[in-house]
C-alpha cells in the first residue's frame, strides 16, 4: 500500500477576528494565496507537480466564495493546470482536507497533493452565510422537532453532563495561554510560522508573525470575573438545569488564519530529495448528538483507536481542539487522557479558531511537538458544527 507522508506543514499566525485584527486588511483569498505560494518555496516545487489543492473553509460568502482554494491557487501564481476545492466540514474542514489528500495518494490517484485551509472572520464574520435564512428545512425539523442550539448552548450542555465547574474551565483556559506563551516563547512554533506582511492604515506594510490571540498574562482568577456569554432568557427558560460557566475566556476567540500541508508519498518525496517528517496512520469520521453537537471527539477516538489497531497509551500526545473549554475535558474525562500530553502546546482558547484553517493548524502544531519530544504517534481531533468529529492519528518518521 501507497504511504502518504507529511514533508512541511506551514501557517500563519493567527489575527484577532474583528476590525482592526492583525490580519483583517488583507483579503482572505490573499491570505491563503501565500501560505500557498510558501509551500512551493520552502520545497523546491513548481506548481505544475501539485496534482490538486484541498482547502477547507467555512463561511463560503462574500470573499471567501466561489471556492477560494482555486482563487487562491491562481492568485498565488500556480500553473493554471493546477485544480484546487473548497471542503467545509464545518471547524473540522482543513482535517477532512487533509485526510482527502491523504486517501488520495494512498488510493494510487494522487502524488502530490497541498491540502489546508483560510477562515478571514474579521471579513467574513461567522453567520455570514445565513443571511436572516435557516439552514434548516422542513424534514430536518421533522427529525428533530426541538431547536437545534448554537455551539455555546451545547458547550453549556457538555460542561452540565460532565459535571465541569466553573473553576475547572476557567484554570484550563488559562493554561492554554501560558503553554502557548511559553510555546512560542521556545521557538516551537517557528518551523511552521510563516511571515504575513499586510497593508497597514498608514500604508505602510506591517509583519504579522505572532499569535495575536495569545495573552500570556491571563490567569484563571482573572477569568472568574467575565460573564456567562450564553445565557439568554430564552435559553435559560428552555435549559433551567445548567449553571451558564461558558465565558469568552473559555471559548476560542474569533480568528483569522490560514494554513497548508505539504503531502505525497513517500517513493515521491525520496524521488524528488524532501524529507518525509510523518505518516498518516489512521483515520476516522462520525456523527454525533446534533444538540450537544460538540461530543464527536469521543466516540471518533474510539473508533480510530479500533482501526488502527494502537492503544490509547501508545499515544505521545492529542490536540483535542479547544472550541471551548468543556470539549476536551469531557474527552479527556471518557478517555482518561494524561493532562500533560492533551494540547501541550496550548490550544485554540489561546492560539485562535480560524474555522477553515483550524485542521492543518493543529496538524503543524502536533507534528511540531512530536519532532521536539521525539514521541512517535500524535493523535488529532475535532469537534464540527451539526454534531460530527473527525480523527486522526499520524507517526513521526
């Protein structure tokens, strides 16, 4: 069988998702255009030997429509024999991206394939594609005659079943800031960080090559004081049993971002002289509960632990993304996870949620870690909008 191998995974940092965020004067499809054209110079490749572009997006309106991963593929100057798609898998689009070029070269139809993907939600803001629309029909409502909730209401939900305290989601929000902060402080994200230069208001180019997302300085004691950012009088009429625990402090912040993997096979990328850095071992994909919506995580480790034939143990480390505190300490609780592997570079409460982007994000950082520590198997997972998860789990080389 074809073995599908990561050579580079690059990203830039990541930009508050509001006007005046570090990325929001640069259009998304420019944002993606350059992690892409830094994938080929990092490489020695010319566009011609990409067989596709996979890149996961999430609000495909406005300028993130009419698939951006082909915009981009022609903005970032590839050869015009170049094909590209746009994936949403809602948060999970750029891990599914990932896993779609992976399938690819094991099934034989792919050589080199550049999977990833863009969320600009200073310029897109989450909800843009809704326009005063449900994406709900009628047949949907028939299966499900309750409402089905916003994320923070089924994080809410996760954090009442699993008995999590306020305390608990707040002293986890805080240590994924001081683990990216120390992450970053050590240099561990400088392989994968590229340089974005964005247009400043002045008109002069301002570098953008921090997380923007990252305060070093947040404490759980500090975060006790925010507000529930949830809890609506409709929403505590329909829910009365939960507490409200879930603040901004304990929710990713909204973010822009882009990022990119390199992927092949391995007999492609000794060919060519680039260094296989991983493979990709397993994979897995389920629907969960729509309500809580957020609990995927669970049952798709499960399942990727059973097809890969690996125990929880041999794993070395996991980036449970970090939608919201109550996410992967659920995971962590049903998986009895070690505290010190999960996210140990901090996760997305610091290092930002650009949906589409998301996926490749954690895929670079979990390989960053692994080549650091020399552990061997890394295990990813996401929870999606509509109650799905993906998973994956790669092997340094």
């Amino acid at each position: 069988m074809t073995t599908a191998v990561i050579v580079d995974v690059v990203r830039t940092a990541s930009g508050r998702g509001k006007p005046g965020g570090a990325l929001s004067g640069i259009h998304p499809v420019d944002l993606l255009a350059g992690v892409l054209s830094s994938v080929l110079e990092r490489n020695g490749l010319d566009s011609k030997q990409v067989d596709d572009v996979l890149i996961g997006c999430v609000s495909q309106v406005g300028e993130q429509s009419t698939n951006i991963a082909r915009n981009a593929v022609l903005s970032a100057g590839f050869d015009a024999s170049v094909p590209a798609a746009t994936i949403d898998r809602q948060c999970g689009s750029s891990q599914q991206a990932a896993t779609f070029a992976a399938q690819g070269v094991i099934a034989g139809q792919y050589d080199i394939v550049i999977a990833g993907g863009v969320e600009s939600m200073s310029r897109v803001p989450l909800g843009s594609a809704l326009a005063g629309q449900s994406p709900f029909g009628s047949e949907l409502r028939r299966h499900f005659p309750e409402d089905l909730v916003n994320q923070g209401v089924s994080a809410e939900l996760i954090a009442h079943k699993w008995g999590l305290t306020r305390a608990q989601l707040d002293e986890f929000s805080s240590e994924s800031h001081r683990r990216a902060a120390a992450a970053a402080e050590s240099g561990a994200f400088a392989r994968e960080l590229i340089p974005v230069r964005v247009p400043g208001a002045d008109g002069n180019e301002v570098i953008v090559d921090r997380d923007e997302t990252v305060r070093a300085s947040t404490t759980a004691e500090g975060l006790a004081g925010l507000s529930p950012a949830f809890a609506n009088d409709e929403m505590r009429a329909r829910f009365p049993e939960l507490e409200w625990h879930i603040t901004p402090g304990s929710s990713s912040p909204l973010t822009d971002g882009a990022s990119a993997a390199l992927i092949m096979s391995e007999a492609k990328a000794v060919e060519l002289g680039l260094t296989p850095r991983a493979r990709f071992h397993s994979f897995s994909v389920v629907g969960d509960d729509p309500l809580m919506m957020l609990t995927g995580p669970i049952p798709a480790t499960h399942k990727i632990l059973e097809r890969s034939g690996l125990t929880f143990g041999d794993l070395d480390a996991y980036e449970v993304n970090e939608a919201f505190a109550s996410v992967p300490l659920a995971w962590a609780h049903e998986l009895d996870a070690d505290p010190a592997k999960l996210n140990p570079s901090g996760g997305a409460i610091a290092l930002g949620h650009a949906l589409g982007s998301s996926g490749t994000r954690l895929l670079g950082t979990l390989l960053s870690y692994l080549e650091a520590t020399g552990g061997r198997y890394g295990l990813q997972t996401m929870c999606e909008g509509g109650g799905m998860a993906n998973a994956t789990i790669i092997e340094r080389l």
